[in-house]
C-alpha cells in the first residue's frame, strides 16, 4: 500500500485534506492505540497531506451518529468519510448481542446495564461451550491439507468415504472436537462462498448431518441454519429449531430468521422459539431495518457534501451485509466504497493467535483490536483512499 500511496503523493503535496473516522468503541482510542491513529502515520509516511479525524465514542450506534455527522461535517470538512458501525445497533444482523433479545429497548440503550447483561450472560454460559476465539485460535489437529484440497476440488464422495466416520455417533471424538474438526473445515474452505449454492455446499453439509443434535450450541450454528435454508431442508431446521427451544443458547437474529425462512413463519415451532425471546418475525425485521434506513440517510447527506464515503466491515464478518443495505438504493460507484476486513484477518489469524490481534472477544467472533489489529484495518482503507486519489473522485484532482 505504501508504494502505491507515494506514487499518488506526488501529485498532491500541495492539497491537504482531511479523514474523517467514525464509529464506537472498536473506532476510539484505545491503551492500543486505534486503527486511525495507524492510517494517519500510515498517510504520513507516504508523503501526503492529509489529518485523520477520529470521532469514535464507545457505546455509540447510528442513530446518534447520523445526528451528530452535520456538526462535524461542518466542523472539520472531511474529504473523505470512513465508517465501522453497526454493532450497537441492538438486535440488527451486524450484531451479535449477549443479552436476551427481549430486554427493554430503553434501559439497554443504558451502557451500564448492557455491560452488566454482557458479564452475567458470558459467565452463565462460559463452562458450557467454547467460545469463537477458542475456536478460531486453536484450530482442529485433524483438518489436514488433503482435506481441504479434496473440498476445494468439489470431490464430496471420495471425502466421505475416506473421512465420514469422523463424525458419526460411533466416532472416537468428543463432542467439542467434532464441532471444532467441522469449524475448522469450513473455515479453511471459506464458508461464505460455499453457501452461494446449494450444489457448492451440498457435500460438506451432508458431512456434518450427524452434528445436528448438538451444534446449535456453538459459533457454526448460524452457517449451518443458512445451509439448511438454502438448501430448503425444513426437516433439519426442525431439528435445530428444537434443540434451541429446549436449550438456554440464545440465537443470533439472524439465525432465527434463516429457520423462520426455512420452516416458515408460521411453523409452530418457529413461533414457540420466538415467543422464547420475546419476539415476532415481524418485530425482528423492524428491528434489523433500522441499520439499514440510518445508513441509506447517511448515504443521502454525504452525496449532498460530495465526500467520499468509504464503508468499512468488522473484522471477520460478511461484507455482503453492508452491500445488501444499499440493494434498492441509486449510489454512485465514485463515491461509495464497501472494505472487507474478512480476508484479510483470516489470513493474519494463520499466523497470530486471537489473543494477538484482539484484547477481547465481546462480539463472540472478533473483539476490539490491538496493534497488529489497527495494522490490518488500516492497511486495508488505505489501499482504498490510494484508489480514490489516483482516479480523482469527490473533487481530488491534480494541482
């Protein structure tokens, strides 16, 4: 990234500009620094003038944001907007909230409270299951290279026939070493493309059937609830819809709405799993569309100002996710940018342990970043601001 931001400098030395950061906690400095603090030496280092702003406020969500985005537009001038935001937004499908999702939408917006529903809910469960960052640091011994090529290569049968046993009732493994054995597969063979077809997917999935009774427990229920609905497989959604209704593990939003999806919103186990949390499909979605309706206002105001927008994921999450928010609207490619952060990290938690890259696991599958963190997400919107600069969007252009 580097090379490429001082081939740009060079025609900007005389224009300085300013980068605004916006987001809550995982934005704000921190004892480890944050990852603006990481862009601006980063911009510093390749020639450029630039000063990276950071508004980040822990707690934060986009509501507020969008209320305060005119006074610091107006304070500061930002050429360029990036945002990392969602995570607040209570109940969305960008979030992965502890607390029961039916607590009170006033007193959860009290960061105390939220804080205190985080601690008695992650201790209450912390003996009973591993967490993501168990899972993601301490990969399966029994994932080998031959494996993954064998799924990489679509060879579903031979794979079953060679490593089938593995799973089933009779296997020597226990029951966490399953279910980190087929993490770790669909980890390392990229889960999200995987579940774009059912053809893709279909071998993989039949492998880990026999999981079934007891997956729902861990990080991999809510891929595995997708697969069964895109593979319209009602009779395994019954399953998990079952398992979850007579267990204590609260589901993610959108697990819940994948099985809604799957087994239909008026199954009769559908409805007795959300009337178990407090909920309806319909308050869900409500709920969900609020994310969605914040960032398209957000969209509406930075057009106005001619500021680029760069939208930023969480590390490890689905870019997708904030893309699908701007499916119905008319954006302009100029002007709006989506970063993934998914590669990137996998690829660093090869080599890092989770502990390395994250002071905390609060989100379940990432926490809030230390230094080798900043370094990742810096690195990333970097290499897009050198993109924008180069190809002269929102008024960057040649002195």
């Amino acid at each position: 990234y580097l090379f490429y931001l001082k081939q740009t400098s060079s025609s900007k030395q005389d224009q300085t500009f300013t980068v605004l950061a916006v987001g809550e906690s995982t934005t704000a400095d921190t004892a480890y620094g944050s990852w603006p603090q990481s862009l601006q030496k980063k911009l510093d280092d390749s020639g450029l003038k630039a000063r990276v702003v950071n508004v980040g406020v822990p707690g934060t969500n986009t509501t507020i944001i969008n209320s305060k985005m005119p006074t610091w537009v107006e304070q500061y001038s930002p050429s360029l907007l990036i945002t990392m935001m969602g995570i607040n937004d209570q109940d969305t499908g960008l979030t992965n909230y502890y607390g029961p999702i039916s607590s009170n939408s006033i007193l959860r917006d009290l960061r105390i409270i939220k804080i205190i529903t985080l601690l008695a809910h992650k201790i209450s469960q912390i003996w009973a299951m591993p967490t993501q960052q168990q899972l993601t640091e301490k990969r399966s011994p029994l994932v080998t290279p031959e494996m993954v090529k064998l799924l990489k290569e679509k060879k579903f049968s031979e794979f079953q026939s060679r490593y089938g046993a593995l799973l089933e009732p009779k296997s020597h493994l226990t029951e966490i070493e399953k279910v980190d054995f087929y993490s770790t597969l669909l980890k390392d063979v990229d889960e999200v493309k995987i579940l774009m077809t059912q053809k893709e997917f279909g071998g993989l999935y039949e492998f880990g059937r026999p999981l079934l009774p007891v997956i729902h427990k861990y990080v991999v229920s809510r891929v595995v609830a997708g697969a069964a609905r895109n593979m319209g497989r009602a009779d395994d959604c019954k399953i998990i819809l079952k398992n979850l209704i007579e267990t204590n593990v609260e589901p993610s939003s959108m697990t819940l709405l994948n099985l809604a999806s799957c087994s239909g919103e008026e199954d009769l186990l559908v409805l007795e799993l959300f009337k178990k949390w407090g909920l309806s499909v319909g308050k869900l979605r409500d709920k969900q569309s609020v994310i969605k309706e914040n960032y398209l206002k957000l969209y509406e105001f930075v057009k106005k100002q001619n500021i680029c927008w760069i939208v930023m994921q969480y590390p490890l999450r689905d870019v997708r996710e904030l893309e699908s928010l701007f499916v119905d609207a008319s954006i302009d490619p100029t002007q709006l940018f989506f970063v993934s952060n998914k590669e990137n990290f996998a690829k660093s938690l090869k080599h890092n342990s989770f502990d390395q890259i994250f002071s905390d696991n609060f989100a379940k599958d990432f926490g809030h970043t230390k230094e080798i963190g900043n370094e990742l997400l810096s690195s990333n919107v970097a290499m897009t601001i050198n993109q924008i600069i180069q190809k002269k969007y929102c008024g960057f252009r040649d002195p």
